[in-house]
C-alpha cells in the first residue's frame, strides 16, 4: 500500500505541477509580481494538500511569530524537496539565489525569472559569492525582501552530521539583516533521492531569529548548535511516535548519540 500511495503522489504532484503552469499562465504574466505570487504559493499548498491526502503526510510548521517584519534571511534545514515548497505560502516576497542553469528550462525558468530570482553561475565560487551578494543587496534595497538560503547547500539526510557552508556567513556579515533559522527532519517522510512518501506529521519550526552584528564565529555557532538541537528533538519526537518512519542509518546512529533508542525499522 506504501508504494501505491507513493506513486499515486508523485503522478498527482508533477502533473498538477505542469497543469497549474499552463493553466496560470496566462494570469501569472500578465499581473504584476507582488499579485502574481499567488500562483507559486497556491501550488505549494495544493502540493501539501495532496501529500496528506494521497501519502497521509501532514504537515505543521510552527514558530510563524519569530518571523520578523521587512527584509530577513531564512536559513532552512536542507533534506528534502519538501523544504523547498513548504515554506513559501508564509513568506510574504520569497527571494532564491539558485542555479543559473534552472532559468534556461522552458516555462518553469520563466517563472523563476518574473519572481527576479537570483541566478548564479557556480564555476568560481568566489566571484559568484560576491555577485550575488551584490544583487542581493540591490533586490533589498528595492522591495523589503525575505532571502530563502540552505545554509548546508545540499540535502542531507536526517541526522547526518551538519556540514554548513561558510556562503551564509558572509551573507549575513554583509546584508546586516536577521537570520531566522528553520529546523525540521522532513527527510524522514520525503526522502531525497527514493520515491516513497512516508505517513506521518512533518514538524518543522522558524526558530527565534538571530540578530544582525554578530562576529562571524559566534554567529556561525548559534546558527548551528540551535538549528541542530531543534533538529535533534524533531528527531526524537518522530522516533518515538506511535507510528514512527522508518529511519536512516544517519538518523539510528543520531539517536544512539542522544541516548534514545528508535522504535522504526532501519531504512
């Protein structure tokens, strides 16, 4: 029955992703970008909708009150493709920096490019560090915007050691604004790189934010040590529900450290 679920959701979730682009096309283009933002976050929370109702994966995010007014950098934990969409309908002017490679892909590109998304070209890493710190700033002095950055770049699975890239710290030193970090362990429901939707309530939090004018470690170390611990208790709670996920060797081995033992199968 899990697999069936799982296909069913992935069918349903990329057809109404390619039926939602050509349906609101013609709106989407045609409106100017603060009503135009409709579109994306309706798909996103007809997505959610059709997770719960076809895989039986809810999902809470809690902590809306430590969102601040204006302009903030938002610094999700990075494990699955569903913190990439589930954020999006609470985010009043959502701004990614992403692949220039992704502009390039007909109908899906020109959506990103009528949000003035940030494209970046990763071959120099340096000098693309400094452009787009550079059109970031240009995008927040024009619109009080909120910039979505995984700080660890890639997903990693849940539990997994944390690996966050330095990218966000110069961001923060430079754009002297909030960092509202985002823990979570959807990973544990949406997997990345597996096409099985696991049953179950994705808990995720925007955690206090972290004020602007901290030295660059100090910053980096409250960033991770409470991401992490959120993380860590998402972790606990998820193994210790009636109906647990299976967990990744990551996630056992995390729980060991933490001194709890799974209730879940080994993924």
């Amino acid at each position: 029955m899990l697999q069936i679920r799982s296909l069913a959701f992935n069918i349903a979730f990329y057809l109404s992703l390619i039926l939602q682009m050509i349906f609101w096309t013609p709106y989407y283009f045609l409106s100017p970008r603060n009503r135009a933002w409709y579109v994306p976050k309706f798909w996103a929370k007809s997505s959610l909708w059709l997770q719960e109702k076809i895989a039986g994966t809810k999902s809470e995010i809690a902590g809306l009150e430590n969102l601040p007014a204006g302009s903030y950098i938002l610094a999700p934990k990075h494990q699955s493709f569903w913190d990439t969409i589930a954020f999006l309908p609470h985010i009043p002017d959502a701004l990614y920096i992403l692949k220039r490679e992704l502009t390039w892909i007909p109908f899906f590109g020109w959506y990103i490019m009528k949000m003035r998304m940030i494209p970046v070209d990763r071959g120099n890493r340096s000098k693309a560090l400094k452009a787009v710190i550079a059109a970031t700033r240009a995008e927040l002095a024009r619109n009080s915007r909120q910039l979505i950055i995984y700080p660890e770049g890639t997903r990693r699975a849940p539990g997994d050691e944390p690996a966050y890239k330095w990218g966000i710290v110069e961001l923060y030193a430079q754009l002297d604004i909030p960092v509202v970090p985002v823990a979570h362990v959807a990973g544990l429901y949406w997997p990345r790189r597996k096409f099985l939707r696991y049953p179950g309530t994705i808990k995720a939090r925007f955690l206090p934010p972290i004020p602007p004018g901290l030295e660059k470690e100090e910053f980096m170390r409250r960033l991770v040590s409470e991401t992490e611990a959120a993380c860590d208790q998402f972790l606990i709670e998820a193994a210790r529900s009636p109906n647990p996920p299976p967990m990744p060797p990551t996630a056992v081995r995390r729980l060991r450290e933490l001194g709890v033992s799974e209730r879940s199968t080994a993924a």
